[in-house]
C-alpha cells in the first residue's frame, strides 16, 4: 500500500482561509490505484493537525511506501512524521516531492530523513517505485526523476523525469480519498466548489517564481476532458462552483476558447473562478464577455508592482495600459476582480508601493493581495539577494511562516527590515479602508464567502501584530 500525506506545518501566517485538497497527491493516488496499486491520501495541512496523528494511521494500514508533499514552510513538521515512521517500521520507504525535492533533492533527503525525492511529476516515478518494491527489486532502480539514499548511504541519481505529454491519460482525482469537498474551504461565492486544473507549467520567466517541477514547458488536457471532468464533479459532488487552478489559464487563447464554448454549449451551469492570477496577453473584451457567459465571475491579475523598472529587473512583460483596460472592462461588466502585489522586489522604492496602491484602487480591484518578496532557492530573485543583499534566515531551511506572516525575507540597499515592514503596512493600510472594507462585505451573497474574507483578513492582522512587536514602525 502506498500513503500520500499532505504534511501539516507549525508555520504562522499560513493561510487559513483558502484551504484546497492535495490535487496533485490525488492525481498520484488515482494514478497508482488506476495501475494495480492501493493508495490512499490523508491531508494534514487542511487544520490543526500532528504527526501523531499520521503515525496512528500509519500503525493501522502499515503502508510500504508514505509519499510527503513538502514545501519550505512544512519541512519540521515533515521531519518529526519520518522520525516517527522510522520507530514504526524502518522498512517503510519514505519519498518526498513538490517544488523543494525538485530543486534540491539530496538537502530535503537529508533535511527531512526520506529515503528519496522525486523531481518533477510524481505519478510514473511513484509508479515505478511501488512495482520495483512489489517486485523485490531495490526500490529506485531505474526510477525516472529519483534522488535516493541507498542502503550503504551512497547517493543514487535516476534518469531525468520526462514530462508527461499527454494528461489525458491521468484518470481524475478522487476527492472521496479525502472525506470529500465540503470540509475544505475557500472564497466561494456558491458552495460546494471543486478544485481543477486544465494545464500544467508556466512558459514565463518571472524572477520571483519557482519552475522547478514543470521547468518552463506547459501541457494541456484536451478540452473535452476537462469538460468531463466538471460534469463528474457536478454529477458525485453537486457542486456549484469551478476554482480553476492552472498557472496562467489564459496561457493560450484557442484553447482556454474552446473550453468556455463547450461549457456555453453545453449548458453547465455552474460559476467559475480563476484562482490563480492571470496574464493580460491573450485578453481583449470579447473574451472577457465569453468568460463571463460561461459563468466565470471572478478573475485575479498577476500585478506585482505599478513600477515598470521594478517588473523589468524581475522579468515581468506586463502592459500596465493594457492591465488598466483589462481590469476596468472586467469590473465594468460584473467580475469581481482580484489583483496580486509583491512587497519588496528588486528596485521598489516608497513611491513604486505608492503607485501599486494608487493602481489597485484606479481599477477598482476589490481584493488586493500584497505579499512579501520571497526568494525561494533556484529562482533569479535568490541569486539576485545572494549577490547583492542579505537574507535575515536561512532561505533554504525551514520557515516558520507562511504568505500572511508578515515576515521580511532579505534586506538590499535602501530596504532594510524596518523600512519593507512600513511599505508592507502601508499598502494595506491605504486600500482596505474602512468605506471599501464596507462597500466588498456589501456585494458579498454567501456565508462561505463572508467567512473567506473574515479569516483572510484575521491571517494578516495577525501576521502583522506579530512583526510589528519586533519592529516598531
């Protein structure tokens, strides 16, 4: 039997408003027990969970293999699950993947005590690992993507993880494997909603971003498959709502088109929302005005900053007339609109956060998210902090914080910590007055939504009430 486990974290600043299922564990999960394989998922990170409790679990179904989706803020919690697994049974493989094994497999092998990590997509190296054991085979022996630790400590490296071309062949998560939807949540306008993706990867290059799992290639599921993917969705789950997940869902034009025209044709009736921010390229009004006919009614632009020598050093193409036009046509015609800002790149200055408030509330943005600068190793905005500033942790250990914990991550000349926390304040500060705080909470027509925009909102004051003990602004 093979265990998947979203681990938990003891981070601060998480955020606990948005909570989505382990999409891409579930995608292995199904992929294994689509081959022959038993495999189950249990999701820590969706509350106040501990390792204790994964260990009980793990002493009753006694997997062979337990798979961890580790990411830089979970790495602790991770740790003390495998030193636990080990005092259970030593036999027991221990694999980690996501984008910190994709980058630096032999540091999470030895950081965390697994005995692999996976590079890249998990379902055929996961697959690969469960037939070698089931075969008697040493378990990473032709293991496409493996990094492993071997039995007399040595290191073994596999074959590079090709990326998987067609995603039809993935059969679809099974979102029974973790209790269902409605124990998860996130801003919903209806509820129940369900979590998709219809692409994998982002073809830009933006500094700040990590690629290190789908490197710089995007796939595509046919539009006919996602298409049967909402219709299984609405048929066992009865959902409402579509959060659609991708990197760029817009990425290709012809594409995203055809999907809006099969959900037009088809009648399936349900709302939809862009989850993730979009890029401006492929946009115009007509196809804002399809995706508002097919039922889309909230979209998020991947901002970053209104200064364009800032999103030049950091490798954003981004048209902020275009953006204008964009945000201002989609408010016009009933989207609620989100738009995501990062404190603290490269060239920002007072005045550059000055201008991305201005900017925000020019648009009539009714949520905008300002996130710290995080220098994730691999990305250029880490080789950017190492080569001229200074980071104020250890970026490649564990962090105990997460996006709402309003922790500054590096210091550069002309931003230290202090001077990054006031720009950080200030930008909430200036736009979530108390007349707009009012007029969102007014529009809002669910108490699921309601109850997003209230744990959101308590992530971030806490995050803040917490830096600013340290540093008085």
């Amino acid at each position: 039997m093979v265990l998947l486990v979203n681990p938990g974290s003891f981070a601060v600043g998480v955020n606990e408003a948005t909570v989505v299922p382990p999409v891409g564990l579930l995608y292995i999960a199904a992929f294994l027990n689509n081959n022959g394989f038993r495999a189950d998922v249990y999701d820590a990170g969706r509350g106040a969970d501990s390792p204790d409790n994964v260990l009980r679990i793990i002493k009753d179904k006694r997997p062979e293999i337990v798979g961890l989706r580790v990411y830089y803020y979970n790495i602790a919690w991770s740790r003390l699950l495998v030193e636990g697994i080990r005092k259970i049974d030593a036999r027991i493989k221990v694999g980690v993947g996501g984008h910190v094994a994709s980058y630096s497999p032999q540091k999470i092998v030895e950081s965390v005590g697994a005995d692999f990590a996976v590079s890249g997509e998990g379902e055929l190296p996961m697959l690969a690992v469960a037939r070698n054991i089931c075969e008697n085979k040493k378990f990473y022996e032709g293991v496409p993507g493996i990094f492993a630790k071997t039995a007399d400590n040595q290191y073994y490296s596999g074959m590079e993880n090709a990326r998987i071309k067609n995603l039809d062949d993935l059969p679809m998560p099974d979102y029974g494997l973790v209790g269902g939807l409605e124990l998860y949540s996130s801003r919903n306008k209806f509820s129940p909603s369900a979590p998709i993706f219809t692409t994998r990867g982002c073809a830009f290059r933006c500094s700040f971003c990590s690629r290190h799992v789908f490197k710089s290639l995007v796939t595509f599921r046919s539009p006919g498959n996602v298409i049967a993917e909402i219709n299984a969705l609405k048929d066992r789950y009865s959902i409402r709502q579509v959060d659609i997940l991708d990197d760029n869902f817009t990425v290709n034009r012809a594409y995203a088109e055809k999907i809006l025209d099969m959900i037009i044709d088809e009648n399936i009736n349900l709302a939809f929302d862009l989850k993730c921010g979009v890029r401006i390229e492929s946009l115009d009004e007509a196809f804002l005005i399809k995706m508002r006919k097919a039922g889309f009614h909230k979209i998020a632009f991947g901002i970053e900053s209104a200064d364009e020598n800032v999103l030049s050093i950091c490798n954003k193409q981004l048209n902020l007339d275009k953006l204008r036009r964009m945000a201002l046509f989609a408010k016009k015609i009933g989207f609620t609109t989100f738009g995501f800002f990062i404190i603290g790149l490269p060239g920002e200055t007072r005045n550059s956060v000055y201008e991305s408030v201005r900017l925000a509330k020019e648009i009539g943005l009714d949520i905008a998210n300002f996130c710290m600068a995080t220098p994730y190793p691999g990305t250029e905005l880490y080789d950017y902090v190492r080569a001229n500033g200074t980071f104020l942790f250890d970026p490649e250990g564990n962090y105990d914080f997460g996006f709402y914990g309003s922790r500054v991550f590096y210091a550069l000349p002309g931003m230290d910590e202090k001077e990054i926390l006031y720009r950080f304040n200030y930008a909430y500060r200036k736009f979530y007055t108390i007349p707009k705080v009012i007029k969102y909470c007014s529009k809002m027509r669910s108490l699921a939504e309601f109850k997003w925009f209230v744990n959101a909102g308590i992530s971030v004051v806490r995050g803040k009430l917490r830096l600013n003990r340290r540093a008085k602004i």
